[in-house]
C-alpha cells in the first residue's frame, strides 16, 4: 500500500497495469513501483510458492521485482505485461532452483487449527496435491501450475515459457501424468 | 483415430484448446476406449483438486525489503563530487614509454594465448566428458533430471522438429517421425562445447526414455569418457556401442552427420533405430 504520507497521484488509483504505473516504473518513481507491486504480488508469490516453495517464495519474488524495475525500459509493449512479468519470474524461479540444484522442494505443511471432518479431507487432498507438485520436474510444475491455477491459455503459456504450443500440450500431458503417479505413490486413490 | 495419437492429444482436449475436427474424433475415441477415457477422468480430477488449492498471501515485509535494495543501488549509482574531481585530474603520460610498453605485452600476450589455448582445448573437452558423464549417470535414475543437467548447462533452444533446419541449417531424422512405440516428447536445438546438435527426448509406450543427438561431431565416443566401446554392424551400419549400467549407447554416421542414441535397450533396438532414422 502507499504509504500514509503519500497522496497517490492521478492514474496511479486504478486496478490495472496501466501505461503510467509503468512510465512511472521506468522514471524509477517509488510511488509507481509500489503500485505495480501491489497489482501483481499476489500472482507473483503464489506462482512462487508452487514453484520454490514457501521457504523461498519470499525471497525469490524479492529478487523478481528488483528485476523488474532493473529491466523495465525493456519492455516494448509487444506483448501484454502480465505476459513479460509471468516470463521474467519464471525464468527466475527456475534459475534459482538450478543454481541450488534443487529440482524438488520440501513441502511444508500450513497446519489448520480446527477443522470439520469435510474440510479436514479437503485438507488432505490439497496436502496431497501440494506434495506431489513438489516432487514433479520444475518445468512441468510450471506449466501446470500456469494452467491449472493461473488458467492461462496455451498461446500465452507458450509465449511465456518460449515454446511451441504443441509442446505446451505434451508437457501438459507429461506433468498431468507424472502427477497422478505421485499421488498413486503417496496413497491417493482416485 | 488411434489410441497413440488420442494419448497426445489428451490435455488439449481436457483444456478445449483442440479445432473442431480434432475435438470430435477424440470425443468419438473416448466414447469407445476405456483406457483413454479413464486416463481423461484423471486429468478431470487433478483439475478439480487444483481449484481447492489455497491461494498463498505475500507477507507484509517483502516491499520493504524490495525499498531498502532499490534505495542502495540508488546510492551507488550517485558518484560524489570528490570522486568526479580526481577522474579528472589525470596525468600524462609520455607517449614512448607508452608505445614500448604496449608492444611489450603484445608479445607476452602472443605467447601466453597460444599456451592458454592448447591448455584450455584440453580442459574444456575433459570438463564437457565430465558433465556428459554426470547426465549419463543421472539417466538411469531418473531422465527428467538428467535432461535438466543439459539444458542448464548448455545453451537450448526448444524447437519443433521440423522447425530446427532454421538453426542448424539441415532437417533432421526426426522430422520424420519416430517408428511406432515411440512418442516424441521435445526437441531442443543444443549447442554443446563439441558441437550444436538436435537432441530428442521420446518415450516408449511403457513410459521408459530414449534420447536422440543428431550432430557433425565424429569423435562422438569421446562423449563417453573411458568407457569401453566396440564396433558392431547394425542393420549394415557400423555402430560403435557403449554399455552404461544396463542399457547401451549407440552412434553412427547417417549421412553428412552422426546419430548418438543414450538409453537403448539392446542391439535389436540399434538396429531399428538404424533403420528407420535411414529411410
């Protein structure tokens, strides 16, 4: 949020990404910043909590927004800009977790304090998927999670991850399969 | 439509991405193959569970984290006034002395690169068997992660098969298609230390790997370390063979260019590779 002292200024109030936060952005305007990371935090960290983990999801988007302000001017306006952050986070996540030779992440449950008997097995479920998600190859992780959580077509998945559509398609396939024997192997039964 | 072809087509099916044609052939598919039908009602309830899943909230101290960084590159990047004074305060230098000197390390230069270079021929090729050797060894424990040491080794460009002729100037055997058994699962376009190539990862029916290097280097079995090799005749095709835990390493000439396979079962399977990436 903008801080107390601050009176937002005009344009920089609306929902969107719009063309001033991020001439805001480019001009290094810390107002404009803050809003643009307020629009996308929320993306941003849940992609990287799938993705690194919660243990590194902070840190790793830290690092993606410092990216972002550094790499700004770059953005041509060619693609949408939720398109070209998508690209830059991932391509971060996956280079911190190649750097770290950590292709799997430890699963770190959330533990609910109290819980109905239908939440605790919808609970259980989810802990499952979440385990299992962490066990699969980042990339298929990626992909997966850009489909199924962040419902993104595969034209712009492709254009994200900068592969062919039909590739999307067969990693779709490959991650949907390998994470239905995760499960198997961690007690699930369909 | 065949089953191979409806297991590819799955996910785009699920995800409504497939043409109108395509979308019915597979809906007339899955009304007849149970085994396709069910792998669908798995892909459903992945899809299900994966709307459950809790949407995680950033913690409140990311953005000022974020702050402090920008604040100090913003102070780094100000040079202080006394700093700009000095830059400009320099000495001359008496040209002569200036000339000599340059020639001087001209020469040391001359000498050390042609040292450096054959040092460094050397070590990169005993560094590059290094890392090969590591993704052959990670192989047959789990080829997803072995093909994740090439690609963050090596510069990679994912391709269609037939799309690769713009970045390395031919069209490989595997525009062709693989022989039935076999899925393609990626392409990429590699550029290696000892050559670019086009390297395929496809996957048997049984969902075991087989990896595909089509390439110009001919010392190919030097990929291999000191491993032992020998030569045998493949469908009329001398083959130099590696054995590597239980599976084989097979490279031979196909045309201008060589064929490395990583991951083939047995010799049979060299021989029907052979021949069909030699049509």
């Amino acid at each position: 949020m903008a801080s107390k002292d601050t009176t937002v200024p005009e344009g920089l109030t609306g929902t969107t990404i719009d063309t001033v936060v991020l001439e805001g952005c480019r001009s290094c305007d810390r107002v404009a910043q803050e809003r643009l990371y307020e629009l996308s935090r929320e993306k941003v960290y849940g992609l990287m909590v799938r993705m690194v983990g919660f243990q590194d999801a902070a840190d790793v988007t830290q690092q993606i927004y410092l990216q972002v302000f550094r790499k700004i001017s770059l953005f041509t306006g060619r693609s949408k800009f939720e398109t070209w952050l998508y690209r830059l986070a991932v391509n971060e996540a996956l280079q911190y977790l190649r750097k770290g030779n950590r292709w799997n992440f430890q699963h770190i449950t959330q533990e609910p304090i109290s819980q109905s008997k239908s939440e605790e097995e919808r609970s259980d479920v989810k802990e499952l998927l979440e385990k299992a998600l962490s066990r699969i190859d980042p990339e298929l992780r990626t992909i997966f999670v850009l489909r199924e959580v962040e419902e993104l077509c595969y034209r712009e998945i492709a254009k994200i991850i900068d592969i062919p559509e039909g590739t999307v398609a067969s990693r779709l396939n490959r991650a949907r399969r390998e994470l239905q024997q995760e499960m198997t192997s961690l007690g699930w039964e369909s | 439509m065949k089953c191979s072809e409806a297991q590819n087509l799955l996910s785009a099916f699920h995800d409504g991405e497939l043409a109108k044609d395509a979308h019915s052939k597979m809906d007339d598919h899955l009304s007849k193959c149970s085994k396709c039908a069910r792998e669908l009602a798995e892909f459903k309830n992945l899809s299900m569970m994966s709307i459950a899943l809790d949407k995680p909230v950033p913690p409140d101290n990311i953005w000022s984290q974020i702050e402090q960084q920008l604040d100090l590159q913003t102070q780094n990047l100000q040079p202080a006034d006394s700093k700009v004074i000095e830059q400009k305060q320099r000495r001359s230098f008496p040209v002569t002395r200036l000339l000599s000197l340059t020639t001087a390390l001209l020469i040391v230069m001359g000498v050390g690169w042609f040292s450096y270079n054959s040092w460094f021929v050397n070590d990169q090729h005993h560094h590059f068997t290094a890392q090969f050797g590591h993704y052959l060894d990670e192989f047959h424990r789990n080829s997803n992660a072995a093909q994740q040491i090439l690609l963050a080794n090596y510069e990679s460009h994912p391709v269609e098969p037939d799309q690769a002729i713009e970045r390395v100037g031919y069209r490989p055997a595997i525009a062709d298609g693989l022989p039935d058994g076999y899925i393609l699962e990626s392409t990429h376009v590699m550029k290696m230390p000892c050559c670019t190539c086009v390297q395929s990862v496809c996957k048997r029916n049984d969902g075991s790997t087989i990896a595909i290097f089509e390439h110009d280097d001919k010392q190919s079995t030097k990929w291999f370390g000191g491993r032992t090799s020998i030569t045998a005749s493949c469908n009329d095709k001398q083959c130099c063979l590696i054995g590597i835990d239980d599976k084989i390493a097979a490279s031979w000439k196909n045309g201008n260019r060589y064929i490395t396979l990583i991951g083939v079962r047995d010799v049979a399977e060299v021989g029907q590779m052979v021949a069909w990436l030699d049509r």
